[in-house]
C-alpha cells in the first residue's frame, strides 16, 4: 500500500494532525531537487468540508549528501537495508525502469516473482520497460548478478523480518550497494 492510499484510505488519519515523512534527496535527482523539505501532503484535506486530515509533509534529508547519510547510519551504528548490502543503490529500484542488466539478473536470483510478475506484463501488454527493446528476461540473461550473500538474502526475503536496527559497536559496514551497485554505478 502506498503512502496516500494508507493515508487516504483509514479513517483512523481523519481529524488528526499526521507528520509524514520521507527520505528522498535533493542530490539523488534534477525533479527531487525541487521538492519541498516540508509542505502540505497529497493526501492533506484540512482545509476540506468534509473528512478532514491534516497531514504534513517532511523530507529532513533532502539537503544532504549520499555520504552525510552513510555517515551518520555509520555513527549511531544503524543496520543498512538489505537491499544496500545485496548491492542494489536504492530502496527502491529492485524493479526499477532504468535498471543495469546485471539488476534485472540480481532481482531475478533475489525476488524471483516479483521478476515474473515484471516480464509477465512485459509479454501482456507486448512491450518492454526498456527503451532499447530488451525484454527483462533478455537483459537478465546478458548479465550475472550480485554476489549475494545468503544470510542477506533471506533477510531481504522475510516478509516480517524483525532483526537487530542497531548493531554492536564497531560492527558497522559501508554496504556494497552505497555509491552505486557494484560494476553498473547508480540505478
């Protein structure tokens, strides 16, 4: 479920103040750099007649750099998601439109029905997600995924994985995915 349409779609948000927020960067893109750092949310309607939600909206990361925020998951000894340390640079780019063939190679090994499901409406609407015309299949046959590690991949696996977010002392890692996926650069 989507941040609006969780937002939108309980009634437990109606008459109260909700702050939501997110972690996109200015630095990360030209249309992300001309987001707000705090402003009203889509799914806002205080100012409406009837259901009324006064949702806030705040980025706190937005004026940072990819190395500020590593840093600072390295001094507090933060566990980085499982999808930096399977070696992808984003959260959300496991299926992403502008993916390396070695990503699609990756998410077919990490997520292989989530794969399916891309390909499977690459085949029904008789088009690909890439400009080049490449199926997903295609692309993922042309490349080798990541070195994933199992342990890892279980994790990134597990629907209601509920491991440690704060690591022992002097136990924190950059993970492979930071700066880029290993041989392909950003997503």
């Amino acid at each position: 479920m989507t941040g609006i349409a969780a937002l939108t779609g309980q009634d437990r948000f109606l008459g109260k103040r909700v702050l939501f927020v997110t972690g996109e960067r200015a630095e990360e893109s030209a249309g992300r750099a001309k987001y707000a750092l705090f402003e009203a949310h889509k799914a806002d309607t205080r100012r409406g007649t009837r259901r009324r939600r006064h949702v806030d909206h705040w980025r706190p990361v937005h004026g940072w750099t990819e190395a500020e925020v590593w840093a600072i998951l390295e001094r507090w000894s933060i566990q980085p998601h499982s999808c930096y340390r399977l070696g992808w640079s984003r959260a959300s780019c496991a299926a992403c439109i502008f993916s390396a063939d070695m990503h699609w190679a990756s998410l077919r090994e990490a997520l292989p029905g989530q794969f399916a499901a891309v390909a499977a409406h690459e085949e029904a609407f008789g088009t690909t997600i890439a400009r080049d015309r490449r199926s997903v299949v295609q692309r993922a046959d042309a490349a080798r995924p990541f070195a994933m590690d199992p342990a890892v991949l279980a994790e990134a696996r597990d629907e209601h994985w509920a491991g440690p977010v704060l690591l022992p002392a002097g136990t924190w890692r950059l993970p492979i995915g930071a700066y880029g996926s290993p041989d392909s650069g950003p997503c």
